[in-house]
C-alpha cells in the first residue's frame, strides 16, 4: 500500500514540474491606447522673461518623434530652424534654438503629431510649448478655415500667417520676409487656430508652401489671402481660398524637336486657343511659313516650318505687352511625317465626336474622297471641323442605336502642311442601344448670379461634358451619358469669357467663384435622372465624408441582406 501511494506521489509531483516548465505566451494585458505624458520641462511651459537657448521636455514613458520637420510649426517662425534631439526612442526631448530671440514676443512651438510613445504610436495631440521674452504670454486667438477656389477639396499642410500691418508695411512682404505668426492645417484638417496672438493689425494669408521656406512663390504655390487688413481680437471665422496664379507670359529659347519642327516653351499656363501669340521664325531677313500648334500636356507651342538649310534661325513671339526675340542654331534632323490615329476605333458612344489625331498639321482636305457609310452601305451625311491648334479633325454625324458605320478615306483625302498625304485608311464603328445610357436632367435653385458654366466631372476632376454658356438658363439637360457616378461643378463666369479664371494677389482679385453639389450623381443605365440643385448650400468636405461613409454602410447592408 505504501509502495503504491510513493508511485502516486512521484508520479504527481513529476507532472507538476513538467507543467511549471511548459513554454506559453504571455498576453499582456490590453493595448496600450495612452499617449505620453509630459512630466516636466525646462524651462517651465509658458514661462516669461525667458532667455535660455536650450528646452528639455521630460516624458513618462519612451517616446520618438515622427516626421518632426512636417510636423513642428513655430510661431513666430525662426530664421534658423531649432535643433531637435534625440532622433532615437527616448524620455528626453532636446530643442536647442540658434536664433536671436525677439524682445517681448511669445513663441510658440506647436508639434502637431509628430510626439508619440515608442511602442504603440500613440501621438500626443498638438501638443504646445510657449513661452515669452517679455512679462506676459499674449493669448488672443484667431479661426477660420480655407478651402480650394477650384477643386473640391482644399490640399492638406496649408500655412496659415500673419503679417504685422504698420507703417513699414508693402505687399511685398510676403515674397521676402517672415511671418509674425504662423499656422499650419497639417495633413487632416481645413480648420486653422492661430494662438498666443498680440492685439493689431494684419495681413491674413494662407500657402500651400511647397518650398517650405514661408515666403510666395507664385511659379509653385497657390495663395488666399484677404483683402482688408483684419484687427485682433476678432470673433470672425475668416475663410481662405486657396488659387493658382497665372504667371505673366515668359517664353524660353526654342529647342529643336525635328528638322521641321521648334518647341517654344513658356512659362504662364495660359489659354492660346483662342488667341495665340504672334511668332515669326526667320532665315536671316526672310519670314518663314509657319504654323503654330500646342504641344500635348506641356507648356510648349510646336512651330511648324519647311525644310531648309541654315546654320541659324531667329524667331520673335509678342503678344499683349510681351516681346521677346531667340537667336539659334539648327542641325540636319530627321523630319516629323504624316501620321493619323484616330481616338475611337470599335465602340462610339452618341455624345463622342468621331476624333482623328495627326502628327503634322493638316491643310488641304478633300471631302469627295471621305465615305461614311452604315450597315446597309447607304451613305451618312457627316460635317467636319479642323482644330489646327490641337491638331484635331472632328467629324460630326447622327448616330443610329445598334448601328454599324465604315469611314473609309481614300488616298488624298487629308493633306498635311509639308503636302504629303493619306494612304487609304478605314475605321469601323459601332453604337450601342439607347437603353445602355442614361439621362440626366439638372434644375438649378438660387444661382448668385449669370453668367454661369456647368461642369460634369468624374472622380478625378476632369470634365466630361460641359453645358453651353449660360446668361439665364436654369435648367440643363445632358442626354445619353455613360453610366457612371458625376460631380457637379458650377463656374460663376464673372468676366464673361467663358471660361475658370484665377486671381492676383497683387492685384487684390479673387479667383472666380466656384460651386460644387454636395452629392456624387450615381448614374444608372436606363435611367432618367431627376436632380435639384440649391446653389445657396456651400460644399461641405465634411459633409460630404458623412455621406460617402453612409453610403458605403447600405452598401455592405445590402450585400449582408442579399446573402
């Protein structure tokens, strides 16, 4: 009996060990979800009659920065940007200023997101060290918000600044010197708080900073300005838009592209269709035969000319109050040839311009040697229209449902500049049933004011079908579109050229205003579309984030639904 209660107990006692020396994991408890905590810093958080030049903030816990040099705004801006240590995982953060402090001035450094605890992530949110030089923090504020003049939604990292409106003031302060305060929208927000402000009078600007440096740069940033002075305090929530200037015209030396053709680039993004510059290209004293198209997607013109042997060619471009003349040399190159693509080949749908595309310019077109002819082989009237800026041959035609078309252009029936012409070329199209499409009708409610320009765009921006010019019209009406989902975007065309126009800082001139409809139009095949407008409701990113987040859950409702 004893010796069996040993085996029991031997063999229990072995079992226990096995057990105590089994590997597991271990859970951890929950996620850490915290941020950091500052425990203390030196000097203290919004001291005054400061005169160090190095802060050490002291954290709870291990913390690193991210992106700091995104992230951090100091305001008012130094010349020389404080040095931040350590770059690794630390309860230490070092910020040692190299710059000679203004006298009583509060600063404030704002680090956004950019503090976070080392293991988890967790970002202490905006947080701020202040301090001033002088005996008390200044502490009046400032809100607004900035949108876009033109896209839907505005860009993220905006700069928000003021400049101290005095008798040393010009416009020019902000192509060359500092801000007094400074802002920034970070990568989320169109929202802005400007903080630790001192009673006055400012200038209210906001960049998309590209150079990072605080200063306007018109070739690379958008602006929106005010343009009043605004006092502080002030209890306004001011708005920005933001625009793109249009640069004065500035054209650069001709490059050679072929041995007949010249890329003039320019600088001036700027609408030449309608009204091109005046360019006369020159052997010498003889003006030479030219034309002048736009290069695809660049801000460049093509000059076009005829073969010829010089060692040198000059060429002069004037237009408005700009004149400027290039002298250059040229080389024996291989020359620019006819060549024809056309942009629908199989499917046409009934609201596209059957479209030809060459590669020199036309200038002689035979219409007896065009057929267009249907299924049955019976003859389709047709039109056509030559846009020698763009290099473009539109012919027009009624389109059948479920129809079958043959174009056939016979040898002669396109000659381009240099006289060489078409081989035989044939193209074969087809449409599809009505029922395919649908129709969308558009009733606008309290426009501000006419004209007007409505815009259809898809997702990315780009138009895809713009109404006529409007002076009164409210109702607009686009047959047979693509089914697909359209953003409505109205243009007030305030100086009637009908087209987007953007604004001047120098010249206090807003960009032209522009509408966009709070819903996506998620058009269906076969539908009939019915949409009321209210021109009086402000786009809303915000709302509209709303609505696209309710419409993805029905969505997933339906699909769960349906299973």
């Amino acid at each position: 009996m004893l010796k069996n209660s040993l085996k029991y107990f031997s063999f229990l006692f072995v079992f226990l060990m096995l057990s105590c020396a089994k590997r597991g994991s271990i859970t951890g408890g929950l996620k850490d979800t915290l941020a950091p905590i500052l425990k203390s810093s030196t000097p203290k958080n919004f001291s005054t009659d400061f005169k160090a030049d190095e802060i050490i903030l002291t954290f709870d816990e291990y913390v690193k920065l991210k992106n700091a040099n995104k992230q951090l705004i100091v305001s008012p801006p130094l010349k020389n940007p404080p040095i931040i240590e350590p770059t690794n995982a630390s309860k230490f953060i070092s910020i040692k200023i190299k710059d000679t402090l203004q006298p009583n001035t509060t600063y404030s450094f704002n680090f956004g997101q950019s503090i976070a605890d080392n293991n988890e992530g967790n970002p202490l949110n905006q947080f701020k060290y202040v301090f001033s030089t002088g005996s008390y923090i200044d502490s009046l504020a400032l809100n607004g918000k900035i949108k876009d003049s033109y896209e839907k939604n505005a860009d993220n990292f905006v700069s928000v600044m003021l400049y101290e409106v005095n008798d040393k003031f010009k416009d020019s302060v902000i192509y060359k010197e500092n801000p007094r305060y400074i802002t920034n929208t970070l990568d989320s927000l169109t929202t802005f708080r400007l903080e630790n402000l001192k009673a006055g009078k400012y200038l209210l600007v906001a960049l998309k900073d590209k150079g990072s440096n605080n200063k306007f740069n018109p070739k690379d940033d958008k602006i929106g300005f005010l343009k009043q002075p605004i006092t502080i305090p002030n209890d306004t929530v001011f708005e920005l838009e933001l625009f793109k200037e249009q640069l004065p015209l500035k054209a650069f030396k001709p490059i050679q592209a072929s041995g007949n053709r010249l890329l003039l680039p320019y600088e001036g993004k700027r609408n030449f269709k309608d009204s091109k510059p005046k360019i006369v290209l020159k052997n010498g004293n003889e003006v030479l035969e030219t034309i002048i198209t736009q290069f695809p997607k660049k801000d460049s013109l093509q000059v076009w000319y005829k073969p010829l042997k010089a060692d040198s060619l000059s060429l002069e471009i004037n237009k408005d109050n700009y004149d400027k003349k290039f002298t250059f040399k040229i080389k024996n190159q291989k020359k620019d040839t006819l060549n024809i693509t056309a942009l629908q080949n199989g499917i046409i749908h009934f609201r596209d311009r059957f479209t030809l595309e060459t590669a020199t310019p036309l200038v002689k077109f035979d219409k007896s040697k065009i057929k267009l002819v249907n299924k049955d082989s019976a003859a389709v009237a047709y039109t056509t229209e030559y846009d020698e800026f763009e290099q473009k041959l539109y012919i027009d035609f009624k389109k059948e449902p479920s129809e079958k078309y043959n174009f056939t252009f016979l040898p002669g029936a396109l000659t381009d500049f240099y006289e060489k012409s078409n081989d035989t070329l044939s193209y074969k199209l087809t449409t599809r049933e009505v029922e395919e499409y649908g129709n969308l009708t558009l009733n606008l409610q309290n426009a501000k004011r006419f004209p007007i320009i409505v815009e259809l765009t898809n997702k990315k921006g780009d138009v895809v079908m713009a109404s006529d010019y409007s002076e009164k019209q409210t109702q607009f009406d686009f047959l047979l579109l693509e089914p697909s989902v359209y953003t409505v975007r109205i243009i007030y065309d305030d100086n009637k050229n009908k087209a987007y126009d953007t604004g001047s800082y120098l010249e206090k001139k807003y960009a032209e205003e522009v509408f966009y409809y709070q819903q996506e139009i998620d058009l269906h095949a076969n539908w009939d579309k019915v949409e009321s407008i209210d021109l009086s409701i402000p786009y809303s990113p915000e709302l509209a984030k709303k609505n696209e987040e309710a419409k993805i859950k029905a969505e997933k409702k339906k699909k769960k639904t349906a299973f």
